[in-house]
C-alpha cells in the first residue's frame, strides 16, 4: 500500500498495522459461495482430525465416528427436510385460505383470519409445538377407523400452525401491494372478484411472494430441529444419541453437532442464495 | 330513489346512454350535482372540462364502477343504479380505457386481450384467439401479440387496453384521458385507432384534454366544471362562440 493512497490521518492506524490492511477486493464485500461451506466442512474435519492426534488412544477418531453413523444421521436429517416440506404445504395451503380470509369484505371472517394470523405469527413456535403435543391425540377415530398420529406427525402440524400465520401475512401483503387500478381494469371487464383474484391478482403477486416464502421455507427448516425436544427422532435427536451410543466422550461432542449444522447449513445457504438472487431480479423488473 | 321497471326492450332510435339527474357524493364531497344528457347509438361525445370537475366520476358511474347517489342512468335501457344490476350485461355492452392503461402485467398482449372473453364470457378459444389476433392487427400492434406489458411503449400499452376491451363486443366505449399519460409521438398512434374506431360507427365517449382532436372527432362536446354541465353543444359551437364565462376561461388556458 503506497503512502500516496493512504494520507495520513489522525486517525490512521499505527504504520506498522498498516501493511496487514486488506485491501478492498473487485467483488466488494466478500460473498460467501458453496465452496466456502465445503472449507467449512473440510477445517471442520481437520479439526477433529488434529484433535483427536493429539490424544493417545484406540478408539475411533472422531471423523471415523461420522463416518461409521453418517447413515443414520443423514436419515435423520431427511426426516427434517420431510417434516419441512410437509409443515410447508400444509401451513401454505392454510395461509392461503386465511390470508385471503383477512382480505374478505366479511367483517367476521376477516376479523377471525387476523386474529388467527396475529396470534400465531406471535407466539414461539417451540410454545406452539408443545401445545400441539399435548392437545392432539395420540390417535384419532374416523368411521370407525384408528388413525394413529404419531410424534412427528404431531410436530409437523405443531410447526405448521406458525407457517401458515406468516404465509397468510404473505398473501395478505402482496394483494394488498397490487394497485387498486388492476381490480377497476378488471371489474370494467365483467371480472367477478372472485375471478379477478384467482386469475388476476394472485398470479401478480407470485413474484413477490416467492422470496419471502423461500426464506420461512429456510427458517422452518431450522426449526424442525426442536422437534427433539418434544422426541422425535429427527437429526439431532439422532446426534444425541449416538454422542451416548460412543460413550459421550467430550472431544465427539463439536465434531457430531458440527456435522448436524454443517448438513442444515449445505441445505438452507443454497436456498438461501437463490431466494437473494429472485429478490434481486425481481426488484430491477 | 330509482323506480324498479321492466326495461322497455331497446332499440337504436333511443338513446344508447341516458343520464337523468345524476347525483354523486364521497362522504360530505358532491362530485356531481345533477347531471342529465343522453348519446344517440353512433355518436361521438366529448366531456371536457378542468381537473376535479366530476369527468371521470362521471364516466365511471356509466359502467356501475362509482355507484351513484341519486338519479336514474339507462344504458340500452338498463338502470344502472338497479340493486339487482346484472353487472355482466351491462358490463359487456360498455367498454371502458382508462389513462394507465392498466394492462395486466402477467399476461402477453394477446393474452390480455383474449382474458375476459374466455374467463368472463367463456366464449371458445380458437375462436376467441382469432378474434384477438385481428383486435391486434386493427390497433395496429401485428407482431407484439406474445410481448408483456413492461416491454410496450405507453402507446402501444393503450393500444392493447382499447383492443382488450374492444374483444367484448361492446356497443359504447369509454375513454377517460386516454391520451393524458403518453408522449406526444405516441399520442397521434392512439387517437388514430379511436378516430377508426369512430368512423366505424362505434358508438364513444371521451373525457378529453386533446381539443383539437375532440373538435375533430367530436358529434357534441360538453364542458363540466364543479360537478354540472356549464354548457354543451356542436363541437364548432363551442370552441369558437362559447357562451359561458367559464367555458370560455378554460378554452383561454387549453387551446
Ligand atoms: N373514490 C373517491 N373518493 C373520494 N373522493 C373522490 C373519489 N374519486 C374522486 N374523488 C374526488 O371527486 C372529485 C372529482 O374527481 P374526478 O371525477 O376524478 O375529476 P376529473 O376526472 O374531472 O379530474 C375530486 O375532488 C376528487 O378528489
Ligand atoms: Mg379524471
């Protein structure tokens, strides 16, 4: 760094800091790419690889227990993603009926669907999960017919409560940012509302609905994880027990949960990117 | 109140609009304080006036988007002002542009123009594609058929809007400042295709600040200020011998 870009200030750091200042890159602030998760998955290795080096013993080094228990955790870990994807659809389809709900010219029905927004989207989803816990049967009758409901059926309606109050506000917001002119154009054309909704307003708001979507997708995502708590056998209900099933030994404990985020993070960061990049485009439309 | 009839069946020696004392308030705010005239089937009827004056109250109130507060409106001899208004056939036999164009964003050209005849008349697709696709070669836009909306210039924006609302079939067409959000390149494009339209007979009503154009084109013109009709008459009437001190301070400041 030459002294002519630098003049000095009283401010300025002490000279000798001064060649240890990075200089801003071509890129501007530095964006993290996937290759920057598998540095992170590999230093995560390495680590408990040079840990595991400096103890003088026979069993299995850390990485050699990942590996030995990948299968099953990785099993978890789709249990995750399935309760995700299903909490996902249902609290869609529901955000969708109740965020249109609050846009009704039904005084009752609108003020129903608010509350029912409002309360969900305000309440920790770990409170709402126990609630559902405990409410909802372990098994309900339909025509005579047992259905069992287990946990993790359970806790996948337990996160989906929350979703469907977020999506609701979703749709609520992006009707409402559709300008009023789009419903006159229509009505002028004989458009019921009804139809003017469904094929008019909403396909508009698709667009504008996607990143934020995305993004609670990622969130619920992460959430499943307090499934554990409640006993479902998900990824890190499934890391807990086999810290147990190796002994507990301390030095397995940041390498087993480091797997378990390292998995949530290859998975979310990849979303995550995408839904900054819709953001993006859509915004220069 | 307006007076439930059995409308008389229409035909086209009456008039096509009719207003007769219409009345219009937003909360304390009158709009229109008794408006009355009526356009006979063909004609091309001019509203002009200054903003805030009622134009687009008024014209709205004629396909029901603005409901009025009193007085009796008749298109083809259906009340508008009925409670049990079918809002479909009245809306059918009215077409409305607006100033924004208000294309729909989502859909290509040909697709907004093809929309409310298949979703609102569920009128047959080939055949309603046909009928869109010589919409769009009569507003002159051959080739822009599969372009979106934000790829349009505003002319060619509004040519779309009078094509789609063309595709309906109506009897009347509404235009409110059509021109008034355009270049002035593009303005000539757009008032070509209403003069067309004109001259084929199509029955217009134009809230217009283009006096040249409404001096053209125009059958009758009136001139509104504070929610009344201050004077109205053959277009060559009043451009040139005004009779009212009103009218003739707008003229002094538009033309
Ligand atoms: N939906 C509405 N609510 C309240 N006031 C309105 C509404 N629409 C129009 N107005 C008022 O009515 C008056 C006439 O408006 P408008 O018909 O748009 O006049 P013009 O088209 O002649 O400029 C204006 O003062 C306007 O603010
Ligand atoms: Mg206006």
């Amino acid at each position: 760094m030459s002294p002519k870009n630098t003049p000095a200030r009283a401010d300025a750091p002490l000279p000798v800091l001064l060649p240890f200042r990075i200089e801003p890159t071509r890129l501007g602030t530095p964006r993290l790419a996937p290759v920057h998760a598998l540095l992170f998955g590999a230093g995560l290795a390495l680590l408990a690889g040079t840990a595991w080096a400096q103890a003088v013993d026979t069993r299995l080094s850390p990485l050699d227990v990942i590996i030995k228990w990948a299968p099953l955790l990785l099993s978890g870990f789709a249990f995750n993603i399935l309760i995700s994807m299903i909490a996902m659809a249902i609290g869609t389809g529901a955000g969708l009926g109740v965020g249109l709900g609050m846009l009704s010219h039904n005084p009752v029905l609108a003020r129903v669907c608010w509350a029912l927004t409002q309360f969900f989207r305000n309440a920790p989803w770990l409170v709402l999960l126990f609630f559902v816990m405990f409410l909802v049967p372990f098994q309900i009758t339909v025509f005579g017919v047992r259905i069992p409901l287990p946990d993790w059926v359970k806790a996948t309606v337990g996160f989906s409560l929350p979703v469907m109050a977020n999506v609701a506000e979703i749709v609520r917001g992006a009707v409402r940012s559709v300008p009023s002119t789009q419903w006159e154009a229509a009505e002028s054309l004989a458009f019921t509302p009804r139809q003017t909704m469904w094929r008019i307003i909403l396909p508009q708001c698709v667009k504008r609905m996607l990143p934020p979507w995305m993004n609670l997708y990622s969130l619920v995502t992460m959430a499943t994880v307090q499934a554990s708590i409640v006993g479902v056998s998900e990824m890190l209900t499934l890391t807990a027990q086999v810290h147990t099933a190796e002994g507990g030994r301390p030095e397995l404990f940041a390498p087993l949960y480091g797997f378990a985020m390292f998995c949530f993070f290859l998975y979310c960061y990849p979303i995550d990117r995408f839904t900054a990049r819709l953001e993006r485009r859509f915004h220069i439309r | 109140m307006a007076v439930a009839t059995e409308p008389r069946p229409w035909t086209p020696d009456q008039p096509i609009i009719q207003l007769i004392d219409v009345h219009k308030s937003f909360g304390a705010l009158e709009v229109l304080k008794g408006v009355s005239f009526s356009v006979k089937k063909g004609e091309v009827v001019c509203i002009i006036g200054p903003s805030g004056s009622g134009k687009s109250t008024l014209i709205r109130c004629i396909n029901a988007l603005v409901p009025v507060t009193s007085g009796t409106i008749l298109v083809e001899n259906i009340e508008v002002a009925d409670p049990k208004l079918d809002k479909l056939a009245l809306r059918r036999k009215v077409g409305m542009v607006f100033q924004q164009y208000n294309l729909f964003p989502h859909k290509t050209a040909l697709q907004n123009v093809m929309m409310a005849p298949m979703h609102v008349l569920h009128q047959d697709r080939g055949e309603v594609e046909e009928r869109a696709r010589a919409l769009m070669k009569k507003v002159r836009l051959t080739g822009k058929e599969h372009t979106y909306p934000g790829e349009l210039s505003g002319g060619q924006q509004q040519r779309v809007a009078i094509a789609r609302s063309l595709a309906m079939r109506p009897d009347v067409m509404l235009f409110d400042e059509v021109t008034a959000a355009l270049d002035p390149e593009t303005v000539k494009e757009v008032l070509f295709t209403i003069r067309e339209l004109a001259e084929e007979g199509m029955t217009c009503m134009l809230v217009t600040h283009e006096m040249n154009f409404a001096r053209d084109i125009a059958d009758h013109v009136y001139f509104t200020d504070r929610g009344v009709i201050v004077e109205h008459g053959p277009p060559d009437t009043i451009f040139s011998a005004p009779r009212d001190p009103r009218t003739q301070e707008f003229l002094s400041q538009v033309l």
